[in-house]
C-alpha cells in the first residue's frame, strides 16, 4: 500500500491534565528502518500507565496516588526519567502490519500483531533494562506505530476481536509477570487486588487457568463481572480480608490497606507487586515479613518467554478479556475520565479514524 506522508492522534505535549493530550491532524508518518515494521493501529487500549505518565506520577517526588497526583510539578515523570515531548502515547497496542524495513522477514504484510508495553533491552550494567512504549518511544494513540520487528507477536490466528487484542498486551502482559513472579500453582488459594481492573482482572483468568482458588478484592457493584472472570469469591474493597489465609496476593493497589495484605498470607506466602494506584507509599509491620518467611516480589520487566507464553495462550483462545467501552480516539479525554472514574470493569479501548 501507498503510506500517507501524515496521519491523526494524539500528542502529548507535557505532563500535567488532559489538556496536555492534543489532537492532530498533520503527524509525520514514521518510515521503518532496518529491522523495524509500521503498524497500522487498529485498537489501543487505556491503561493506568497512560494516566501516570501523563501526570508524571513515575517521578519519585510524586507520593500519592493517581487520582491526587495531577498537577504536580515534575521534570522527570516517565518510566525512564525525562520524557522528549511531544510524545505518542499509548502502551496497548494491536495492529496490521503495512510496511517492513530493511531486514524484516519474520512477519508478513498483513499480519494482525500485539507487542507487550514493556520491551526488555538487556544491558551488562542493567539485565533487567527496559523501554516502554508511550514513554520511551511512540505508542498507539495514532493511526500508525513504527516498531522493531523482534518486539512483535503474530495474534493473526487469535480467535479475538481487534478490540478485544487492542486490550489485552499492558494488562495481561503484566498480569502473567505478576504470576510468574509469585509463582502461582494449581490449587493455591490466590488473592488478587483491584480485581474489577484490567490487570486485576487478567490476573483473576490466568490464575484461573493455572487452577489456583482465586479471590478477587473489588467493589460490590463489580462483583459478577470478576466472579465471571473465574473468581470463586468477592471480597469488597473496604470490607477485612481474613488473616493467614492466601498462599500468595497479587497486589496492583498498594495504599493504606497494604500491612493487611502481608497480615491476609500463609507462612510461607508470596507478594507480588506491579502497581499502586491508591498510593506508592506504604507501611507495615517487618515481622509479619520474617517472622512468617513472606517473599515480597517487584515485577516490571518481563522476560521474553513471559509474553511469549501469553501469546500462546491468546492464540489458543483460552483468554477473553472484558472490554466494557470503546471510544474514537479523538475521544481521549472522555475515556480516561471514565477510567479514572472506575465506571466500568475491565478494558477501555480507543479506535483510531480510518484514512
């Protein structure tokens, strides 16, 4: 196909509120190099990392929580430190591939494609290096995405929707490191947090799928939506959690309830993080870590056979996410906000205009 010299989407221009995201008519259409294709975005879904992003909520002078961290000043709130502004947002991306650099042949023209958010670039002083997209490099939030060919996965197969693949990389991806890392097994008892949410909610199926007894933490309003996604039981999000009860909590809230989710594990258990939407700073009682042997987990990076094995999954049709509401792109604003707002359970997902 001929490639437009422009497309539509939208920048972000500097961190701050909604008004930083600005739509546009006259973006440069990237050209791929060696070793890299273009996507045409089909799908793109809303995640926290977009918000947090655009607030810079990742600079370390920002201690609240997502919703009471905007308008904070801050130079350097990206994943990586500074961002180059303008930026293209976006970490969810699914995609047709258009045009091949130099150097491509794994994947087809045509090839209907997913890539996780976080992409591992290994170095000898950093194993654990990485980028993300809509961060370190463009994202979504456009009609096309330039992206190396290696960071790619072939979804043609998947018995999925556009839509539905547009909002499964960020928040699945993230969920399977999360499980891998605490090391979830079949017939455990699983708690996950923020259940009703894209990330709690993955996790809540691939716990499933692992056959581990999951229970979900989320408001009552959303409780049919997580028991559908495979949990066995609800428990409201400001309601006790029992004590001694969990081999392992998959934790993606954090805030003031967190010394009760070390309290809700076995000896034994295993905690395991990748997020704090009600607020990175937390407080708890060090012996209920080593007097029951607790093992905390961090989990950003993901190997590559992390998302590799989600993408087996996906293409077997063993996940189906919940996608509660699209927007056109250009829709950006009312979308976060009803993000924000927690009015639906699952996925948001924007839709970029046709050329």
């Amino acid at each position: 196909m001929k490639l437009p010299d422009t497309m539509s989407g939208v920048v972000l221009t500097g961190h701050g509120g909604p008004e930083k995201l600005v739509w546009r008519d006259d973006i440069p259409v990237p050209r791929p190099g060696r070793g890299a294709v273009l996507v045409k975005v089909a799908a793109a879904g809303i995640n926290n990392t977009d918000i947090n992003t655009r607030i810079g909520w990742y600079a370390r002078e920002v201690t609240s929580s997502t919703a009471e961290a905007e308008g904070a000043e801050v130079d350097a709130g990206g994943w990586a430190g500074a961002l180059q502004f303008p930026r293209i947002q976006g970490g969810d991306l699914c995609g047709h591939v258009v045009a091949l650099g130099e150097g491509a042949s794994r994947l087809k023209l045509g090839a209907r494609v997913i890539s996780p958010n976080c992409l591992p670039r290994p170095r000898p002083d950093n194993p654990l290096h990485f980028i993300v997209i809509g961060s370190e490099i463009d994202g979504a939030f456009a009609q096309y995405c330039l992206m190396r060919e290696d960071d790619l996965y072939d979804v043609t197969v998947a018995p999925l929707s556009d839509v539905e693949l547009g909002a499964m990389p960020c928040a699945y991806g993230t969920a399977e490191g999360l499980v891998t890392k605490a090391g979830v097994q079949p017939a455990e008892r699983v708690l996950v947090t923020g259940a009703s949410g894209g990330v709690g909610m993955a996790a809540v199926q691939l716990c499933t799928l692992r056959g581990a007894h999951v229970t979900g933490v989320a408001a009552p309003s959303k409780a049919d939506a997580v028991r559908q996604a495979g949990a066995v039981e609800v428990i409201g999000r400001d309601d006790p959690l029992p004590e001694n009860t969990f081999h392992r909590v998959i934790d993606v809230v954090g805030g003031d309830r967190w010394a009760d989710l070390l309290r809700a594990l076995r000896p034994g258990g295993h905690y395991a993080a990748s997020g704090a939407i009600a607020g990175p700073m937390v407080t708890g009682d060090l012996r209920d870590i080593y007097l029951k042997d607790l093992t905390l987990h961090g989990s950003t990076f993901q190997p590559v056979e992390v998302f590799a094995r989600l993408v087996d999954v996906i293409n077997a049709g063993r996940l189906k996410p919940l996608v509660s509401q699209t927007y056109p792109l250009q829709d950006i604003h009312a979308a976060q906000a009803d993000f924000e707002a927690k009015r639906y359970p699952g996925k948001l997902v924007l839709i970029p205009p046709e050329d």
